[in-house]
C-alpha cells in the first residue's frame, strides 16, 4: 500500500476519494502539521512508499506551468547560529530523494514576494511550498521510500496568492495525469 499526502484538500480535487493501492493523507499547510500528520500516519500504517502531490511555485523563471518531480529539498525560512541562511542548527541542510529534476526550498510561509525571491533563489532551488522537506526528513526517518510531484502554480511573486487560487484545480489535474501514467491508477 502507499500513501498519498497532499497539504490541502483542493491539492487533490482531481483525485477520486478512493484510488486503488493508496490511502489518503491531507496533512494541512506548513511544515509542522506536515511532519505531525505525516509522522501519525507512517507510525499507524504500513506503508511501501509516500507520494506527495501538490502545488509548488517557480522562483526559476526557465520553469513553466507543469508537474516536475522533486530532487531534493531545503529550509528557505531557517538560519545557523553563525546566520548562515538555509542552514538549520541541527538538521540537515539538504535532503536528497535519488531521482528527479529540481529542488524545492521550503519554508513557513508562503512566497509572493521579489525580495523573497531574491534571498531564496541562490540557495539553488527553482521552487517553493511550505512542506516538502518536512515529508522527506519524516519519510526517510522511518526508512520509507518517498516520491515528491510538485505542479506549478505561480511565479512566487506579487501576485502568487491570486494566481494560486485560480490555478489549483488545473494543477491537481495535471498532477492527477501525471499519476494515472505513471502509476497505472
């Protein structure tokens, strides 16, 4: 069985209530009632692998309006004791998944703004959320495999939370595909 996490419920709007071969997990937003959802859920459950799906936006101008998996992921929103930004005092900087095509930084809250942009950017990462390293430290904690999809919902700008509630329902679409091909359900 695996088990498929999204944030928010719109997140999965395209999805049935019931897919075959998956539980469902709607964690709520930001990266602590993701680690406490998540955490609940492999603690109760057994689980072969945790597919994330959700809504991401793009601080990489070159990336458009698509469903990209995810490579890794970093705190945008966390400093060291030495200020170094990106860098937590006791976990890791980066977390690794093995396969996929962009890292996502992630952060409590939720990035619409230039200047954001402009600190978050040379961390090296071409999108942002509020969960996705919270569900991969938890994930690779109890030692189950995770799959991160991310559908690109805005530009992480001035307008982001408009464009984000106009686009929602297209990306859950679009993330829904992604996992009927990919997934056979």
């Amino acid at each position: 069985m695996k088990l498929l996490v999204a944030a928010l419920e719109s997140e999965l709007a395209a999805f049935p209530a019931d897919l075959p071969g998956f539980d469902r997990l709607v964690t709520g937003p930001g990266k602590l009632q993701a680690t406490y959802a998540l955490t609940r859920a492999l603690e109760a459950g057994s689980y072969d692998e945790v597919l994330v799906v959700g809504t991401a936006g793009a601080i990489d101008r070159r990336l458009g309006h698509e469903v990209y998996e995810v490579a890794a992921a970093i705190q945008h929103d966390v400093t060291d004791i030495d200020g170094i930004v990106g860098q937590h005092v006791s976990l890791p900087a980066r977390v690794e998944l093995g396969a996929g095509e962009v890292t996502i930084a992630t952060g409590d809250h939720f990035v619409d703004d230039a200047e954001a942009v402009s600190i978050i950017l040379p961390l090296g990462a071409g999108l942002v959320d509020m969960e996705t390293y919270a569900y991969i430290w938890v994930a690779q904690e109890f030692g189950i495999p995770i799959r991160v999809l991310k559908s690109v919902s805005d530009r992480a700008q001035d307008d982001a939370h408009a464009t984000w509630h106009e686009m929602v329902e297209l990306c859950s679409a679009q993330l829904r595909e992604r996992v009927r091909v990919d997934y056979g359900v």
